[in-house]
C-alpha cells in the first residue's frame, strides 16, 4: 500500500469521526471514497442482514427519492445478491446471474462493472448494518477490492453507533425468520380453535322489581308532590294532591241538590196525610233522593281522590317533582313508584348490531360508574321478545337480569355497563364475529 493510498485512508477515516449522524456518514461513503478508488457511482443501502435493504446515499445527490426508477433498481440488485451465498462478502458482481430484466436494465443504470461491498461490524462479522454498491467503466483489482474492504470495515464500525439494535429491536428481527413465522402462523391457529365464553357489553342500570305504581284515578291537574325522589313513605302516606277546584265545586251542587230534594221529600210526606195527591209523588220524591245521594257519593270518592296515597312502605322513584306541578294528567296514567330498596334488578339495552345468543339464567357482570372495581354479579331473568328505540334512538333489545343472593344491592338508579356471557365458541370466531357480520350484511355471503 503506498503512503498516498495510506494518507487518503487516514483521511477519509479522520473524516467518519466528525460526523454527527448516519446521514452524514452516508454522504462520505458514496462520495469521499472515491478519492481513495476510483469510480463512476456509488450507492449506500441501509438493512441488516435479516431486513430489506433501502437505498439511502447515492453519489453526486444530495437528496434520494426512493420511488425513481434507479432507486428501484438498485434495491431489485441488491435483493437478488443479497439471497446468494456471496451476499456477506466483497465480490465484483456477475450480471450473468441476474434475471433477464435487471440485465437488459444494466447498462442504462450503472457501468458495466459493480463491486458488492457489505459493511460488517468488525466485532460481530455476522451483523450487516448496509452494503455499498460500487461501479465503474473498468474491471475492479484485488488492490481496490483490499482497500475498500479495509475502509468499510471502518465505515460499519461508525455505523453501528447509529443503527445500534436495541434488545426489543434485536427480538424482533428473530421474528423474521421463517422457522418462527411458520411457528407463530401455526400458534395462532391452534388458538383460533381454543373454546372462549361470547360476551358483549352493553349500557345497564339498577331498576326496582316489583315496585308499586301510583297512577292518578281521576283526570286532572297535579297541584303538589309532597314528597322528595328516594323519601321513604309509609302506608297512607299523602303522596300526590290533585287540583280540586273543578270536583269541589261538583261536590258542593252535588250537596245543595241532595238537601233540596230532601227537603220536598218532607214537605210531600207532611201534606200526604191530607192531599192523596201529594203523597202519589212520595215515590217519585225518593227515588230522587236516592239518585242525589249516589251522585253525591260519587263526587265524593272522587273528591278524595284528588289526594293520591301511598299504598305500601318503601323508597320513592321519581324523576323531578317540580316537572309534575300543574301538569295535566289521564286517569291510569303513571306519575311515580314505590319500590323496596332491597328488591332490584339490573335492566340492561342490548344494541341489535351487538346482540347475541342469551337463555335465562346467563351470568352477568355489572360494573358500576361510580365504583368500576368492584363488580357486581347477576343472572339474566327474561329479555324482550321485540327490539325498541331507546331515549338515545339506538334499537336494542330489552334484558332484565336478577342479583345474585349474597350480593349488595346496589341503590335504584345507578348507571354502568353490563358484560353478558353467551356460549362458549372458538376464539377465531369471537375475534372475526363482528367482521363476518359486516361482510353478511353488506355482501350478502
């Protein structure tokens, strides 16, 4: 090696150390070896030896645009060489043994003679961190292929700071050959058939079961709701006063009309005892009487009415009383409940896109907003026979399940999520369920 050859290899080595990162790097490989050889083009591919090799520094440009034509080329190059025994060491390439298409491309993309040059970590010579192709007019001498051999033995040790494997990186690469891709294909397929329990979740909340319903007996006006949502009453409780303007009123007439008849009722009974006519009328004078009175009686049950009481010690359901007042109302028409605060159940809104198989007695889970960790355990009772638009214009399925014994009931009202246990299927169709649903329902196979 002459002192020029020697003092261009210090150089170009003094060079590598100043640079800041691999890009750098890259430019004096493709460029700054040519004053140690002489060459037409040079080109950097980045990849270890388990990875596809990129191209990242050409020669005489500045900026690389992998998507041109030449860029492709290269890469097809180098993955030709790169699955060849040849592919860990510095040989002049034969173009011979490429495929008929990269040949014929030969000679519009490089010079005829090409040197592969792979940059090999000097402490780890079966660790490749790129190759660098090489290509000139002229046939390639053991003296340059030595020399470059030399040189980018320098450059993949500089490299290596760079394209350090981290250990998950180092894992990963394992995974790429084909021994553990057939062994994880064949993993995922043995799992696919492993027996899972279908579950889906759904939007739930804690109802009352069995709770009484106090509905109004009278149309009218609500005048005051005298109690407050989760009060707890006792029987005859007052619980609601209904407007009783309109029925007073009634009852009053009702009254005065009752006392009038009575009244000629009397007169007739008196002057029946001297005028044969006048006591022919008494029969007619009682039946009126008795009508009067019925009519009477009736204004006043529904005169008693208008004050609704509670029927049965428990908690209060309701919304907001405030909304009630003055509110007109039909007779049967609900305007709140009493409920035992022991005595729930858990009302869960199946979405019909999510629906699945459910028989009664089900296990399911409810997790509670407010508490998430500690969830509560229940058993599907019935479901609806037909699906109905929720508050939230989804249509769902109505599911009633009942509290396990031993659970805390929690209070009336409280919202979560339910997770419901189905049949036991494969894992691969509980994964793919949704997927094979989209696919029916759109393409109809």
């Amino acid at each position: 090696m002459s002192e020029q050859a020697v003092a261009q290899l210090l150089k170009i080595e003094q060079q590598v150390r100043c640079c800041e990162n691999a890009t750098d790097l890259g430019f004096i490989m493709v460029n700054m070896t040519r004053s140690l050889v002489e060459y037409d083009q040079a080109a950097y591919l980045v990849g270890d030896e388990l990875s596809r090799l990129k191209v990242s520094a050409i020669s005489d440009i500045s900026l690389v645009d992998r998507a041109t034509p030449f860029s492709a080329w290269l890469e097809k190059v180098s993955s030709t060489i790169d699955g060849t025994a040849l592919s860990t060491k510095a040989h002049p390439i034969d173009p011979t043994q490429w495929p008929a298409e990269l040949s014929r491309e030969l000679k519009e993309f490089s010079p005829p003679f090409m040197l592969w040059l792979p940059l090999l970590i000097p402490s780890k010579p079966n660790q490749r961190v790129g190759v660098i192709l090489l290509s000139k007019a002229q046939p390639w001498t053991d003296k340059e292929i030595g020399l470059l051999q030399h040189l980018a033995s320098s450059y993949a040790h500089a490299l290596q700071l760079f394209t350090k494997r981290s250990g998950v990186r180092a894992w990963l690469s394992h995974l790429v050959s084909r021994k553990v891709q057939w062994g994880v294909l064949s993993l995922i397929l043995l799992l696919g058939f492993v027996p899972v329990r279908l579950t889906v979740l759904a939007p739930a909340e804690i109802i009352p079961k069995d709770a009484v319903l106090v509905t109004s007996a009278i149309a009218g006006a609500v005048s005051d709701v005298l109690i407050k949502p989760g009060e707890q009453v006792q029987v005859n409780q007052p619980l609601v006063r209904m407007d009783r303007t309109e029925f007073q009123g009634s009852y009053d007439v009702a009254q005065r009309e009752l006392e009038r008849t009575r009244a000629e009722l009397r007169t007739a009974e008196q002057a029946g005892y001297v005028d044969r006519k006048r006591k022919a009328e008494l029969a007619e004078l009682e039946s009126q009487v008795e009508l009067k009175t019925i009519e009477r009686d009736y204004l006043q049950v529904k005169l008693s009415q208008t004050e609704i009481v509670a029927k049965k010690s428990g908690v209060v359901v309701l919304d907001d009383p405030e909304q009630w007042k003055g509110r007109p109302v039909v007779v049967g028409e609900r305007i709140l409940s009493i409920a035992d605060p022991a005595n729930v159940q858990l009302e869960i809104m199946l979405p019909v896109a999510d629906a699945i198989s459910l028989a009664s007695g089900n296990k399911v889970t409810f997790y509670l907003d407010i508490d998430p960790l500690n969830p509560l355990s229940f058993r599907v009772d019935h479901s609806s026979f037909e699906a109905s638009v929720t508050p939230d214009q989804v249509v769902a399925y109505r599911i009633v399940s009942d509290i396990e014994e031993g659970t805390p009931p929690p209070r009336i009202g409280l919202r979560g999520t339910a997770k419901l246990y189905g049949e036991e299927v494969s894992l691969a169709y509980y994964l793919l369920r949704r997927p094979i649903t989209f696919v029916r329902q759109r393409l109809g196979l």
